[in-house]
C-alpha cells in the first residue's frame, strides 16, 4: 500500500524497483510484469528495471522474450556491462558460442576497458574447450586492463601449475592490496596444503575485502577442512559482523527467489556448498581429458567416462569420449557394446543441442562411414540450431566431395553470393578451385568483379 501511494505521487526508479520486487517475492508474476513494464516507460535509461525483466521471462523459460529485453535494454543503455553479460549468457544457452563470441566483441567494443567482459569472454572459451582461444585473449585483456584484480586472479588459475608462482609473483606486482588476486594466491598454498600461509592469505583477503561474500565463504570453506570449531566459529561471526552483499557466488544465491530475507549464516552455508560443487566439477573434467590422452589408460578411462558422461552431461566429457570412440573403434566396440557413438551422441543432443562440437562431432561419423546423406541431413539441423561459420564450411566440402557443385553454391555460401548475379559492385568473390579433379587439395583464388551497367 505505501509503494502504491508512492507511484501514484512520483515515485523515482527505486521505488518502482522496489515494487516489482515485493510482487516477485509474493510470486505474483503478472503485477511484477506489469510494474516493471509501467517503470520502464518512465525510467528507460534505468537498467536495473531491463535486468529485472530480462530475469522475469528466463524464470518462466521464456527465453526469447528474455532475449528481447536485454537487446531492447542495450539500445537504452548501451554501456551497461549487467546487461550484456546477461544477454551473451542466453545467445550461450540458445544459438551456442558464435552468438554468444559476436555479443561479447561487440560488447567490448562498447566498453573496451571493462574486465568483466573480458572475462565473461576468456570463460566462454574455456567453457567449450578452446583453451588456446582463451590464452590469447586473456593475455589481450591484461595488455587492455593491466591492473584488474579479477583477471590476474583468472589467469593464475588458467596457467599451469609450475607456472603459476611467477604468474602470481607478476600479479602482485600490478595488484599488491587487490583482494581477489590474494585469495588466488591463498588458494595456492591451500593446494599445496601449506595451511598456515593460506589461512593467513584467506585472512587478509576478507580484511581487504569484508562487503565480498565470495572470499567469506571461501575462509569458511578452508576452516571446515582444515580448522578447528573455534576457527569455524571465528570465520561465521566475522561474516555476520561484515553483513556482505557482493561477489559473483553470493550475489547468484543471494538474490534468487527462494533465498530471499534469508539471514547471513543461511547464505554463507549455500555458497561454500556451491563452492564445493564447481571444485569437483572443474577437477572432474581435467582428470578425464588427462586420462584420455593416456594410451595405456584410456580404455579404462573410456570406461568410467561413462558414468561421468550419464552424471554431469558436460560438453567436453562428451566431446572427448566421442572423439576417442571414433578414432578407436576397436576398443570403443569390445568395452561398449551396447553405447556406439551414435548412442553417445544421442544423450548428448538431449544435453547440449546447440553445441558446435557435438554436431561436427556427429558429422564425422556419418561422413567418415561413407554416409552422404546422412552427413548432410545432419549439418542441415546444425545449421538451424548452431550455425556457425564451421558448419557452413563443412556443408560445402559435403557437396564438394558428392560432387554436387550446384547444390554447393545455394548451402556452401552466404545468401548474397548464392548466385554470380547478386555479387554487389565492386565485391570481392573468393573462389575454391581444385587444384587436382583427383585430389582433395583445394587453393583459394579471387576475383574482383564490377556489375556492368
């Protein structure tokens, strides 16, 4: 009743905020819509209204829609970094991770100094297993934001392990009282189970930075392992007293619906339980590509990835144990009778149905088993789900070697060069011609043609 008495005697952005978030609490979805609807038209230029929204429809799994809020946000304000984070993780989720790179370079084009971006950037790489990728733009992002705590803290993860002393040697020299580099640090001597300089790091990371939840419960883990119920109970009062609202694992469980009003304490505990999740995780999937690059162990590992695969359903387990059951048949076919490759990828397309990967992945095997049109049927759905430029130059090498030059120039090539005629004045035309009619070599030749008028 007092916000409603509010808006009616102009009430600002907050109050309007203010009201969409005690409907979303009450689970009234509608008048949550409504208000934030009724607040944008106006505040436009206020983004916390466009993130609430964009929220709202993925709730309800309506992810187009969600999808238009973040872009219809972005032309109001097109340097908020919330807003296109928001919309490259759901071009991620939906068209997979060619919309979700294009959205991201844009986005830093906006806002070239932002390390949030280049980070969201580096992870999306990682997450899909391009990891040269993911050094090279890590290694630009740190030329670009030289003195941004969350990049160093990422890249001492990202490095490997007999490096990473002098990548933390270099980060403290950039970022000394910077507190994410110091718990990247602390977590170092934690793995090194050297527990007094990690409890002493950890400590000063959360004197540096008390308002970060992050690091809260990244003590309070440390403490359940390795500490006494003094320490435990130090690190829980601390917390309290601190009352922190920041961080990028506190913030996600913080904010969602069912936690909200939930008192520190509740939040803490939530947070080291995810902590531990994502830890296993990330391990998890380093074991299991190590195993597969092992000879010896590999058939042992394709074994146990198979539970991995039924549990997790991560994409570069899959990605993996298709590409070592198509390279090794034989032993793919004496271990697993019963789960060939195409069963494999059938589990996967449930689990991933926009990745890149999987469906090149599923060409392979078509095309390798002389299966024509099988291949083709397949980089045809690719197209439609996960079109990228890959997938495109696949399906005209299909068409090439079916020597099926006609149908190579309608789905080889973008539309504007589907024919000789639609090549605009002045446009440069790249060429494939075969060098030899028997061999599979191909050189690329160009032409420059000028429309007679």
């Amino acid at each position: 009743m007092l916000l409603a008495k509010a808006r009616e005697r102009g009430g600002t952005e907050r109050v309007w905020m203010k009201s969409a978030i005690v409907e979303r609490e009450s689970g009234n979805t509608d008048e949550e819509r409504r208000l934030l609807y009724d607040g944008l038209k106006r505040f436009p230029s206020f983004f916390k209204l466009w993130l609430m929204l964009g929220q709202l429809e993925e709730r309800l799994s309506y992810l187009e829609r969600a999808k238009e809020v973040y872009e219809s946000g972005l032309k109001q304000c097109s340097s908020c970094v919330p807003l296109w984070l928001s919309l490259a993780k759901m071009e991620e989720k939906m068209n997979g991770l060619s919309k979700a790179r294009a959205v991201l370079t844009m986005a830093r084009k906006k806002n070239p100094e932002s390390p949030e971006l280049w980070l969201a950037a580096v992870r999306a790489e990682s997450r899909h297993g391009i990891e040269k990728e993911a050094d090279i733009l890590m290694a630009k992002a740190l030329q670009v934001c030289p003195n941004s705590g969350i990049l160093w803290a990422a890249s001492i993860e990202m490095v490997l392990r007999p490096q990473r002393r002098t990548k933390s040697m270099d980060a403290l020299k950039r970022c000394n009282h910077d507190p994410h580099v110091i718990a990247a640090i602390a977590k170092l001597f934690w793995h090194d189970r050297n527990v007094d300089k990690a409890r002493s790091w950890l400590d000063r990371a959360v004197t540096l930075g008390p308002d970060i939840g992050d690091f809260w419960a990244l003590f309070c883990k440390f403490e359940l392992q390795h500490g006494t119920k003094e320490t435990q109970e130090d690190v829980l009062k601390r917390c309290i007293a601190a009352e922190p609202k920041y961080g990028e694992r506190w913030e996600a469980v913080s904010k969602a619906v069912e936690n909200s009003h939930q008192p520190t304490e509740a939040i803490l505990k939530k947070v080291v339980v995810a902590l531990g999740k994502e830890e296993t995780s990330a391990e998890g999937n380093k074991q299991w590509i190590h195993f597969f690059k092992d000879e010896d162990i590999a058939p042992k590992a394709l074994k146990a990835s198979v539970r991995v695969v039924t549990l997790r359903k991560q994409q570069i387990v899959y990605s993996t144990l298709l590409m070592f059951r198509l390279s090794t048949p034989r032993i793919g076919d004496s271990l697993l009778p019963d789960r060939g490759a195409r069963v494999i990828l059938q589990e996967a397309y449930a689990a991933i149905p926009y990745s890149e990967e999987i469906w090149l992945a599923a060409f392979k095997l078509e095309f390798e088993n002389h299966e024509p049109e099988r291949a083709r049927m397949l980089l045809a759905k690719a197209r439609e789900r996960a079109g990228t430029e890959r997938v495109w130059m696949k399906s005209a090498i299909v068409e090439r070697e079916s020597e099926n030059m006609h149908r190579q120039g309608e789905e080889g090539r973008p539309p504007l060069l589907a024919s000789p005629g639609s090549i605009p004045a002045g446009g440069m035309c790249i060429c494939l011609q075969r060098v030899d009619p028997g061999s599979s070599s191909i050189r690329f030749r160009s032409q420059e043609h000028a429309r007679m008028t």
